[in-house]
C-alpha cells in the first residue's frame, strides 16, 4: 500500500496540523525508498512517482491545487524484483534514472509536461556487484553508481551506456570507527555545494565525496571517507 497524508501549515498558528491522515492512494506493492519527484513543467505542480515491485511498472500522481490525482500506470523499463537501490531525477528534470541490485540500471528522459518516461537504455553490472545507490552529475551527462565495494561511472551521452561504463574506485579496505564497520559505497547524493556525497553504510561515521562530479573518469576526483560524521 501506499498512503497519503495531508498538512495544513495554517493552522496552529503556523505550526501546522494534520487535516487528511493514511488515505490509501495505491492498493498494491511498491518498492521500498523508491519514492521521488519533480516539478511540473508548468512551474507550479509536482509529479510524484513510485514503482511497483514485480513488474515494470511505474506509477505517477499529480500534485495540484485540487490535490492528488492518480496513479498513473506506464511499464517501461526491465521487470524489477523486491530491491533496495535507488532512483534520482537529474537536476534539469529531464532524465529519471533507477539503480537497484541485480537488475541494473535504467536510464529514462523525463517529460515534465506529461510525466511520461522514454527508456533511453540499460545497464548491467558485474553479477559480484550490489547496487545500492545512484546519482547524476549537476550537468545532467554522468551518472555515479554505488555498488558496495565499486563505484562506477557511466556517461548518458554515450550513444551505447554499457560500453561507457568506467570503475572509478574500489573500496580501499578502510573500517571506520573500526571493525567491523566497512566504509563502504551505499546510497548517494548531489548536493548544494556540487559535489556528491555517498553513505558508508550501517553504523560508520565517514562519506565519500566526488569533487568535480562533471568530469570524465579519474578526472571527477572521488576522495574515499574524506567527511567525518
């Protein structure tokens, strides 16, 4: 299931209180954590999306001033199993990339105006690899992929993904505080200040950083535990 729950910031002098709580507005599976969206072409509405586990399908709502319309249903993409990675929308808005486990990536352009997914391609990875976590560079070309012990980059410019897919780090064996907490690459984010940041996973107190995330391979400069928690 997947609910709803509505605010109304004008009450309680400013404080907010709850006015609609829990209204079921998809009676089905939905993968967990994989809940995102964007901003409507028109400037003043949003996109939400979700996708349904055991199938391709993915589900969008819109968010208005009426209020929630939807789900939408579009299956696009590769079947996708119960999964713990990631989806991201790039800062421009126009590309939705999902990252997960076994089954790869998906890399989608985005119309804001109707909020309909185009499959621009798939990537696979090492079978030994776990996707967990996934991110656009600010301009939109690169993606990052955290895959617990490897990161990877793939450029979405690349007339065949697969072949542009570069390692560009391995996890340098380092437990912080100690053992046997491993630092290594979990979920991921592009942040204000332009860089992006990965988790280290369960009980760690490091990020990894990529400083210069809009260029092409070593060149992004990926610095391994270098933010203390």
């Amino acid at each position: 299931f997947l609910y709803a729950s509505k605010v109304d910031m004008t009450l309680a002098g400013g404080n907010g209180a709850v006015t609609q709580k829990n209204q079921v507005i998809f009676n089905g599976n939905v993968q967990p954590g994989h809940l995102t969206a964007v901003r409507h072409g028109n400037g003043r509405d949003w996109w939400v999306y979700a996708h349904e586990f055991n199938s391709n399908s993915f589900l969008r709502w819109l968010l208005s001033p009426t209020g929630l319309a939807g789900p939408v249903m579009q299956g696009v993409g590769v079947y996708r199993a119960p999964d713990p990675g990631q989806v991201v929308i790039s800062k421009q808005g126009d590309q939705f990339a999902y990252f997960a486990g076994e089954t790869g990536l998906d890399l989608f352009s985005l119309d804001r105006c109707d909020g309909v997914l185009s499959h621009l391609g798939h990537v696979d990875l090492d079978s030994a690899d776990f996707g967990l976590g996934v991110s656009f560079s600010p301009n939109g070309r690169f993606l990052y992929l955290s895959a617990q012990t490897r990161l990877y980059q793939v450029d979405g410019q690349a007339s065949d993904l697969q072949a542009s897919v570069t390692q560009i780090a391995i996890w340098d064996s380092t437990y912080s505080p100690g053992p046997p907490f491993a630092t290594l690459f979990g979920a991921s984010k592009l942040a204000p200040d332009g860089k992006v940041y990965i988790s280290t996973m369960n009980s760690t107190d490091k990020l990894h950083v990529i400083n210069y995330p809009d260029s092409l391979g070593a060149a992004c400069d990926i610095q391994q535990h270098a933010v203390t928690l």
